[in-house]
C-alpha cells in the first residue's frame, strides 16, 4: 500500500484513501471481481484508475456517454496519466492512431462505449494487454435500474472472452433487487461487495410543496440571487420548460442556459462547455444532461418538477456539492406532477415497478420523516438519527412514541412469514374477513384485529412511515411482500423506541387525482446574499480567476486544473514555497511542477508580500 499511496500523491495530490478505496484497490490486485456502489463524488474513478496505473497492461473502463469519456480522459491526461478514448466523433485515423498506442501498451486506460466494445472485442481487444475491466455506471444493465440502456446486456461476454480478468461495476444508485440483478448480468463471480455509505451529510435537503408557476419562478429567483457567482443546476421534467425558464432567467439578468436532448449535437455541447467553463452559472435542464459532467463546484440542484424515481433524484442532486463543500438542494412538488408521471409510468414497458417507484418518490416529497432518514433506509442503509440538515429537521412535525403500533405491525409481519404486502398486512390488522385471508388462515394469528382501532388510511400511512424509517422493506422481486429489517427487529423486540409523525389532515386522497388540491403555500424565506470584502474572499476570487485564465489558455476545464476544494484549502493554508503548495490536498507533481510558481506568486501578491 505504501507504493499505491505514493502514486496516489503523485497522480491525484491525495496523501490518504477514501473510504473503502483502499480495500477495493485490493481486491483488483488480487484479481477479484467486485461490485461498487459509491455516491456521486464519493472516489469511485480513483478505484479503478489507480490499480491501472500500478498494474501493467491497459485498464478497459466502459462508459455509455461521450461527454463522460472526455471529462474523465482530459482528467488523467492532466494530471499526467496516458489516457484515451474510442467514440465515433473521432476520424478514422485518429481512431486507428490511438488503436496502435493501446497495443504497444502506451496507453493506461482506454475508454469505450458499450457498442464499440461489442464491435472491438474480436480485434482491438484481443491483441491488447487488459490489466482490468471498468464498468461504470453499472445500473445501466438492470431493467430494475432507473436508466436501463439495452446495450449494456451484451456485456455479459466480457467475463466469457475475459474469464482471468478482474471486472469491476461501479455505480452511485442501486437498491437491492437492481444490485443483484448486476451481478447475475455480468455474470461476475463471486464478487466482492463494496457499498459506501450513501449519506451526503454536505447537502441540504429541501421541498417546498403547491407553488404555482408563478411562486416558483419568484422562489427560484430569490434563490439563485442570493447565491451570487454560484453554478446550479434546474432539471424540468419537459424540453419546454427548460427552455421558458432560461429565457425567463436570462431575461432577469441570469446566465442561464438550456440543454435538452431535442437540440443539435453542436448546441448541447457548446451549452455544456459554457457551463463547465463558468461562462453560465446556471443550466436549465431535462435529466439527459449530467451523467458526463465532472464538475465539482455545482453548489446547488433544483428540481422544479418531482422526478420518477429516488434512484433518479438522488443521482441528480448527487452532481451538487461533489468536492464534499456544503451545497443545497430543492424539490417543489406539486401534485400534477404526480398525475403526469404516473401517466408515464403507464404507457412505460414496467408499468407496475416503475408506478410502485413513483409512489415512493412522492412519499418522500409528502414525508414528515427526516428525508436523509428516508433516502437512505430506501438504499437498505439504516440511520437511526435525524440529520439536522433537511426542512423537516428544521421544522418538525409533532412526533408521539409509537412502539407499540410499530410492534403490532412487524409481528403480524413475522407471524405471516413475511409473505404479505401492505394490503393484507392492514387487513390483518383490521380484522378484515376477506376471502384469501381466511383461506391462508391469517384469521389465527395473534395479531389479527389488533389495530381495530386505527382507519385503512391511518394505518397506511404509519407503514409508509416504518418504510421511511427503514423498520420494513418491501421485496419487489417477491410479489412486493414486506420484510422485517434488522433495525425493525429492535424495535420489535423493545431494543429501541419507534417515534412516528402525528398524521396530518390528508389533503390528496386517490379518487382526487383527475384535479389540483388546494395546498397550504410553503414559503421561501428572503436570503439576503452575503456580501464579504475580507481577506479570504479577496484571495479566493483572485484564485478562481487565475484558474479560469490557465483553464481558457489550455482548453481545459477549470475544475479540472484545481477543484473549489483544493482553492478553498489554498486559502486557509496560503502556501507561499512550492514546498508549502505541495502539501495542499490536489497538488499531486504534475500540478506542482506545472502552476505551482504562478499561484504561490498570485497568493504573495493578494497578501502584499514581496516574491521570493
């Protein structure tokens, strides 16, 4: 390891591993198969980057977008790594060029699309030295995954042409059932299993919910403004919409951008350019924008529309706050929104799973559970404490000790072998004489009837709070039948407290959905910008404007020279030797040798110290 931590420093300008990087570095060495799960901006690259630069031979590391590929290759090659990528942007001769540099073992990691793979793997493939096999964004493969994509299926030959080569399938959201379902795909034996904890402590979580067009825009121009200099990101669920709102916002003096996949090729990429480079702060856009794009200073994400999915949600907010600075999330919610997906789920190839999904996402929208609470127990990660950083920490719901209803549930749960979905569990509860209950005998269960007390709707509603809670899971690939977790065996056998949130009044009953409820209006509150003329923003901002004149002069994207984080460090460190520079988090030798002088020279003349 201390070879590996000497190239880390020396490639990346890190001294120390992240979570579980070590330890899936390892298994690649030891040429196991392993399967990742990482959230956005938690080091899944460096996982497989590095044991490519230890290792011989060229890394293979799929990718499905173009954009992607780039970043990630203009990444390497500036911190000195030989890198490169296949895509059919490139001529011929370029391809060809790149082809012989990977067989003569010059290259490090070539990247490649799933199609172009299918197509090389009979010529390019065999005749190149494959050190490891990089599967990114892995989810790809499962039909059960938020962004199935029918090629990634045909990789399932890689581990037939390539049986002594470790794989390695790395994503950032995947639930239990899409995990297994990887695996199987992939055909990957017996892999290691690395998950990360899925919690972004950096970001805040916010929903405001009933906001017409009109609240919104207000809410969103109140927002960006008191966030001056600040890159965003605003995901509408139609083409349109991203359109309007840019236009709008450029109208109020914003530097917005929209970017859809209906425009041209050469419009997306000079919308994403500006964006990257920070010539717009902010781009209107549907979710076919960010899976390519590595930038570390997005600050914030807005969904002015509900998403389809959690897994989608927190992919998308994911792209916030990736340099682990404090960053800020919001999520309006409004009930037509719900009306128009579930329309899309309907005419979707997985009607069923893709509606059971929705509902999920629009519980957290609706929960008076702290939301990290209920995105992480979504990811089987149990957390048994609030967050502190989500509106329904900051405003709290009235709670009551709620154990022993808890308890009713989870028994009836078990007494049933955990063979029952939310319908019958209810029905149990309640007492019901329905047909197939009594035929299955649940009528004899010790539970049975005991929550007479409570309605159809309140016990509903408490169960998607165990679910929120993560108390209970629900097994899509069982028939949706609810299981106990191991922190619901705590509360069932009275190791631990179960705290529910009173029931408000129900405002959206099923038979109203044809129509707009009247909400409660959730205001925003008026954020004045922080305006600062002290030393450390001075030096900053000097910072960040040198980068963006070596990022123009190179043709490279800013972040990718230094990230806020490592600006951020400069300013609390102020190095003034190069010795003093090396030691900042990100300055690897490369980056030393190449800005090292101009910014210790810049940092002196902020501090009006004479140059060394």
């Amino acid at each position: 390891m201390k070879e590996l931590l000497l190239l880390l420093k020396k490639f990346f300008g890190y001294t120390s591993f992240r979570p579980l990087q070590a330890e899936i570095i390892q298994s690649i060495l030891q040429k196991k198969d392993s399967l990742v799960l990482m959230p956005t901006g938690g080091g899944k690259s460096i996982c497989f980057q590095l044991p490519a630069i230890y290792m011989p031979g060229t890394a293979i590391v799929i990718s499905p977008l173009i954009a992607l590929m780039k970043d990630q290759v203009e990444g390497l090659i500036e911190n000195g790594i030989p890198a490169a990528a296949l895509n059919s942007t490139q001529s011929e001769e370029e391809r060809q060029q790149i082809k012989q540099l990977c067989i003569q073992g010059k290259i490090k990691l070539l990247y490649i699309s799933p199609e172009r793979l299918i197509n090389e793997i009979d010529y390019l493939l065999c005749r190149i030295d494959i050190s490891l096999i990089a599967i990114d964004e892995a989810h790809c493969i499962s039909q059960w995954g938020h962004d199935f994509r029918p090629e990634y299926t045909q990789l399932a030959i890689l581990k037939e042409r390539f049986p002594h080569t470790p794989i390695i399938a790395l994503t950032a959201t995947a639930d239990k059932i899409t995990r297994n379902d990887i695996i199987k795909q992939l055909r990957l034996q017996n892999p290691e299993l690395f998950i990360s904890s899925f919690d972004r402590p950096n970001l805040s979580l916010t929903v405001l919910k009933g906001l017409d067009k009109k609240e919104k825009m207000k809410a969103i121009v109140q927002f960006i403004h008191a966030r001056p200099n600040q890159s965003g990101i605003i995901y509408c669920l139609s083409r349109k919409s991203t359109e309007d709102l840019a236009e709008k916002l450029l109208a109020l003096g914003i530097q917005a951008v929209a970017y859809h996949a209906g425009m041209s090729s050469s419009r997306r990429e000079e919308t994403q350019n500006k964006f990257i480079n920070d010539q717009a702060n902010v781009v209107c856009a549907t979710i076919a924008f960010g899976m390519g794009i590595d930038k570390s200073n997005v600050r914030w994400v807005i969904h002015y529309n509900m998403p389809k999915c959690i897994e989608g949600y927190y992919q998308e907010i994911g792209r916030a706050g990736r340099d682990g600075l404090k960053s800020e999330t919001l999520l309006f919610y409004n009930y037509a929104d719900v009306i128009m997906l579930r329309k899309f789920a309907d005419e979707s190839g997985q009607a069923e799973i893709n509606k059971e999904k929705l509902q999920r996402m629009q519980r957290y929208c609706e929960s008076d559970i702290c939301r990290r609470r209920v995105l992480l127990n979504y990811f089987n990660e149990e957390s048994e404490h609030d967050c502190g950083n989500c509106d329904v920490c900051l405003h709290p719901p009235t709670r009551f000790d709620g154990t022993i209803l808890v308890q009713k549930a989870l028994s009836a749960i078990v007494r049933t072998n955990q063979q029952v979905g939310m319908q019958m569990l209810i029905d149990i509860l309640r007492g019901s004489y329905r047909n197939d209950l009594l035929s299955k005998g649940y009528n004899l269960l010790k539970t049975y009837g005991v929550g007479k007390d409570l309605s159809y709707r309140e016990w509903l509603e408490y169960l998607y709070q165990m679910l929120q809670l993560g108390y209970i899971e629900i097994d899509y690939t069982s028939f949706n039948v609810l299981k106990v977790t191991s922190l619901g065996n705590k509360v069932l056998y009275g190791k631990q407290k179960a705290m529910l949130a009173v029931i408000r009044e129900q405002i959206v009953e099923e038979e109203t959905i044809g129509s707009q409820p009247t909400r409660k209006r959730t205001k925003s509150k008026t954020i004045k910008p922080l305006v600062s003329d002290s030393l450390e923003d001075t030096l900053f901002d000097s910072l960040r404007q040198l980068r963006s004149r070596i990022a123009q002069k190179e043709k490279v994207r800013p972040y990718l020279i230094f990230s806020d984080k490592t600006l951020n460090e400069m300013v609390q460190k102020r190095p003034l030797t190069l010795s003093e520079f090396s030691e900042v988090s990100g300055v690897g030798e490369i980056k030393l040798e190449k800005y090292g002088k101009v910014f210790t020279e810049l940092i002196r003349f902020v501090l009006k110290l004479p140059n060394s």
